[in-house]
C-alpha cells in the first residue's frame, strides 16, 4: 500500500511547493475573454430545433444530436456538419455544452451536469417536434456525458428512444493521472491554463482550466468507470460505436477496453470499438492541426461517411 500512496504523495507536495495560485488571465482574441462568443449563440442554424427553416424539414430524416468536449464549443463538430450538408441524408444538431462558449467566469462556476443539460434538452425537444430518427454523437468529455446518460437510463421513459450512439475519443481513464489528485491540488493551484499557441483554437478553445472544472471533469469521469465497472446496458434497439485513438495525450486508451467491458447492447451482445491509427486526441477534427496528412483526412472522412450510413440504414 505504501508504494501506491508514496507517488501519490509526492505528486501532491510537489503541487503545493512548486508552484503558487495560477491567475485566470486572457485577451480578447481569445474564447475565455468578453468579445469571442461560441457562434451557436447567434446563429440558430446550429441546433436544429432553432432552425429557422425547420418547417420544411422532414421529420423522418435522421438526425445526429453532436456533443464536443470540455473546454471546447461547436467548432469541434463544424467538419461534420458540413460533411454531413454535402452527404444530404441527415441533418445534425450541434449543441452547445452549458457552461460553455460564452465566458471562463460562466466556465468556472459550471458543473459537469451543467455542460451535459443542453443535450438532453435538445434531444426532448426534437422528440417534441415529431423527429423520429434521432441519434447522438459525443468527442471527448461530449462522449462521456452522452455515455452518463445511457448509464442511468435517462432515455428509457422517452416516447422516442436513440437509434444510434457515436463516441469519440471518450475520456473514462484520463491520460493525465495527476487529474485524479485534483480535489487536494485544486485550491493551490487555481488554474491550469494550456499552451495554445494555434490562434484559430484559442477562438473556440478554452485556454484556462480552472480547478473547479477540473474537479467537475474528474468527478464524472470516476462516476463513469464505477458505473462501466459494475456495467449497463444500451436502450432498446439502440446500437453504439466507439471510436478511440491508439496515442491519445488526453484519453487513456484503456477507456476504449473499459468501455467494451461495461457496456453492452440491451440484449446483451458487445458493442463495436475501433481503435484509430492516430495520435489526435478527437481525430475527426483536423481544421486546427496544420500538420494533418491525407491519412488524418481518410481517416475523418471514413468516420464521418460509417456515422451516416449507420443512422440511415446503409
């Protein structure tokens, strides 16, 4: 036991000698400040409930409800929504987690149920609507709010229940351990802001992490894993596919076993897992990465075309 608590130990001493409170610092050329603004928020073609077209729309089309992760907004499923406009068999919905895209003061007082609401509020409204193919998508923390919900059954008492489910690079084991320690580091550190040196990522990223959400990414990600750990099971005739990197400096890919361990479809067959020949954590955004191949592309573009062909039966 004493060799497991040492590192632990000294990880924790090394935090609070090494370094003092980290301010939350930004400029208006960044997501974090006043000016910049997730463009959901002004533009209603985002989510498809809000579509201002959406009289003509057919209800029997699918659509794919996407999710992105933390510290991230909209921009990390644009690729998909434009793939998909051109592919023309589904629509998407690109949803906005709370907390999200507006301010890192409205960031930092966020809880992780807070981020994960607009999901399943977008979904009960297209339900509403009369949308009877609805599926969802998740990158990163997106995925494993989407993986929370099936685990606690939030869709068993729908009218409507999700066709498919799409996980991308889902964090259950995060690639960082020392996120694990972040309760007792929190308060000292403050903040935990990342080296972001890609202007167009600052825009719709995040530079800032603090604490608080910090602890609220770790708090759900340990409420997951107890829960993949005893396991559950998908809604009826729901399928799932999860996509995971093999390097991934943010998602251990071990969450890809834990995931295929604990998760099963609701007669109780294994679920699909495709582990990527990639090291892009959320591979099938490439818009910020100036040093994407046309391997990276193949592989956006195969996930993208299998995610389309899954919700419209081909």
């Amino acid at each position: 036991m004493k060799k497991l608590i040492w590192p632990a130990g000294v990880a924790v001493w090394m935090l609070f000698n090494g370094c003092g409170v980290v301010p939350i610092e930004y400029d208006n050329t960044m997501l974090d400040g006043p000016v910049l603004f997730d463009t959901s928020l002004t533009d209603p073609t985002f989510r498809l409930s809000t579509h201002p077209e959406l009289d003509t729309f057919d209800r029997d089309r699918p659509v794919i409800i996407s999710a992105h992760g933390y510290t991230a907004s909209t921009f990390e499923w644009m690729e998909f929504r434009e793939f998909a406009r051109e592919d023309g068999r589904a629509y998407t919905s690109l949803v906005l987690l709370g907390g999200h895209g507006t301010t890192i003061e409205d960031f930092d007082g966020s809880t992780w149920e807070d981020w994960q609401a607009p999901i399943m509020e977008e979904y009960d409204t297209l339900v509403k609507l009369g949308f009877t193919r609805i599926s969802m998508a998740g990158s990163s923390t997106g995925a494993s709010l989407v993986l929370e919900l099936i685990s606690r059954r939030a869709f068993d008492d729908r009218p409507v229940l999700p066709r498919e489910f799409f996980l991308i690079d889902p964090i259950v084991v995060p690639s960082d351990k020392l996120l694990h320690l972040v309760s007792v580091a929190g308060p000292v550190l403050g903040n935990s802001p990342r080296d972001i040196d890609n202007d167009l990522k600052k825009r719709h990223w995040y530079t800032n992490r603090p604490a608080s959400t910090l602890a609220e990414l770790n708090e759900l990600i340990e409420l997951l894993r107890g829960r993949l750990e005893k396991g559950f099971s998908l809604p009826e005739d729901s399928r799932l596919k999860c996509y995971k990197v093999k390097v991934d400096d943010s998602a251990d890919p071990v969450t890809a076993l834990l995931i295929y361990k604990g998760l099963t479809t609701a007669g109780g067959a294994k679920i699909d897992v495709e582990m990527i020949d990639s090291e892009y954590h959320v591979f099938t955004q490439l818009a910020t990465r100036t040093d994407a191949t046309e391997h990276d592309y193949i592989l956006q573009r195969r996930a993208f075309t299998e995610m389309i062909d899954r919700v419209t039966g081909h």
